[in-house]
C-alpha cells in the first residue's frame, strides 16, 4: 500500500504524490524523517494510534502557488483536511480536491495543517495558478496525481 507509514525502496517501486494548486504533497515514508525539521515527525509516528497510518507532508510549494501567499504553510507540514474534510492519503485527497475544485469560482479552499495553520484560495485563484504552473513550466506535470514509475533492472550475468 504506498499510502501506509512505511520505508520506501524507491529503487523498486514507483513514488506517488499529488500537486494542488502548486503544493505538493506526498505520503509521509520512513525515509522522509532526516529531511524534515520543523516538526518532530518521528513522535508523530512513533504513538500507537498514528503507526501505520498514512499522513500526508507537504514537501514543496511552487512560488506560482496561490496558496504561497502569506507564508503561512511549508515543506514538512502535514496537510489534515482541505475545507473541513479530513484526508488522511492520496486517494481522499484526490476526492476532496476534486468536488472543492467543481465549485462555483468564487468558492473558497482552505487546506489546514496538523498544527492548526490554514491558508486559502478560491477556484478561480487556483485555474490561474494552474494554468500559470503549466505555461512556466511547458507541463502539465505540477498538476494534479502523479507516478513516477521506477525503472528496476536486475543484471544477470
């Protein structure tokens, strides 16, 4: 299950992560843990209700991103719910973003962090910050669930 609290072995298997509105977000591995500060995520997951259990970090923030207005989220925070519903994996994620991103322009997206910080944009800000997203970088590859798939090649002789 790539959305468990596990160790990756990225030499074997793909990285699933999802970018919204330019943040991106990925399941929280083992292997993340040296990398991140802000937080002491290993006492995180470290307490008997959270082991084994998915937690999204936010690993980037793009300076086209809406949501980098006020400075308010960064890498290493854990992203909790997107306008009240809770996500706790990739695929709730997908969902919630999806039905927020169906709504009128003017609806505003909140996504909250697990300490308590919240930062927003409406629709519209978001399509803006998208359509930016993919003519700075010639791809539509900031945008959206994404996988990259590893290559494993096992050399005989």
């Amino acid at each position: 299950d790539h959305n468990m609290y596990r160790r990756r072995h990225v030499d074997v298997e793909g990285i699933d992560y999802m970018v919204i509105g330019g943040v991106f977000v990925i399941p929280l591995a083992i292997n993340h843990l040296p990398f991140f500060t802000k937080q002491d995520l290993n006492v995180l997951m470290s307490r008997p209700s959270s082991r084994h259990r998915s937690v999204l970090l936010v690993t980037n923030i793009l300076p086209e991103s809406s949501y980098n207005e006020g400075n308010s989220i960064g890498a290493s925070d854990i992203l909790v719910s997107v306008n009240n519903e809770i996500v706790t994996d990739l695929h709730e994620l997908q969902r919630a973003w999806s039905s927020q991103l169906n709504q009128s322009d003017d609806h505003v997206v909140t996504l909250r962090m697990r300490d308590g910080t919240i930062t927003s944009a409406t629709v519209a800000d978001i399509v803006k910050t998208d359509r930016l997203i993919a003519e700075t970088y010639k791809s539509e590859e900031y945008i959206g669930f994404r996988h990259i798939p590893t290559h494993f090649q096992s050399s005989t002789r």
